[in-house]
C-alpha cells in the first residue's frame, strides 16, 4: 500500500467525520481526495473511478437538499421559512464554525415559524427541521461512503 493511498483514505475519513461534525466540507473533501488520487495514478481505472465517485458525491449533495425540503414543506413549512432558516444557518457557520450552520437553521425556522404563526405552532416546525437536518447528513454521508467504496474499490483493480 502506498503512501498516496494511506494519506488518500486518512482525507477520506476526515471527510466523512466532517459530515457528521459539521466543521469541513466533507463530501468537498472526500471527492478532492480522490481527484488527487485520480491525478497521480493518471490511468483510464482511476479516471473512471474518479467519474464514479464525484458522480455519486453530486447526487447525495443535490439529494441531501431536495428531500429534506421536500419534507418540510410537506409538513407545512412555507419557502420562506426555509430560506430564514437558511440565511441564519450560513451566519451560524460563520459566527460557531463547528455547529453552526445547522443549529443556524434550526433557529432561523423556529423564529420565522414563531414570528409566522405562534410559539405553540413554531415547535413541531422546528421539530420536522431537526429531522430534515439529520436526514441530510444521513443522506450526504451514506452518497460520500458510496465514494469511498467506489474508491477503494478503484484501488483494487488499478
């Protein structure tokens, strides 16, 4: 094993942690990890795998947003909301680097649902953002280990 291929999966591993603990871009991360690798091993087999892999990164990220708006707004919480929610989570990330964007958009959709309609009402919308949260950390970090299984895989065969 060389050592490209260890500090290549120790990059995918600190992806995938930062996934859970938001405090890198995971799925950023674990798909650059594998286009350096892709550029050093330089064959048709990497260069596939590579396709593979940041095609799958791109669907959990563009999945990882899709479905769990879907599901607030099913739910009963308007676009706006979302958006609220949204702009304090970008701020949150700024202003408490670990946790900050999703406890940003957690309390970005509880004052809009407050402000909105009530407190009582302003709780089980802030509820379905919780779940919508975790949902699309799932989501990331169930397409990024798919990435990393491509990879590995891609390391076996070249």
């Amino acid at each position: 094993m060389s050592l490209l291929v260890v500090l290549v999966a120790l990059a995918i591993a600190l992806g995938l942690v930062g996934i859970v603990i938001p405090m890198l871009p995971g799925s950023l991360l674990v798909a650059a990890a594998i286009l350096v690798w892709a550029a050093v091993e330089s064959s048709t087999g990497a260069w596939v795998t590579l396709a593979i892999a940041l095609g799958l990164v791109a669907t959990g990220t563009i999945t990882k947003y899709l479905v769990p708006g879907k599901r607030l707004q099913r739910s009963g919480v308007p676009g706006s909301t979302l958006l609220i929610g949204g702009v304090l989570g970008v701020v949150g990330f700024f202003v408490v680097p670990v946790v900050g964007l999703p406890f940003g958009f957690v309390a970005g959709v509880y004052l809009a649902e407050w402000r909105r309609t009530s407190h009582s009402a302003a709780g089980p919308a802030t509820w379905h953002a919780l779940k919508a949260v975790g949902l699309g950390i799932v989501i990331e970090f169930t397409f990024s280990v798919l990435a990393a299984g491509a990879w590995a895989t891609g390391v076996v065969v070249t």
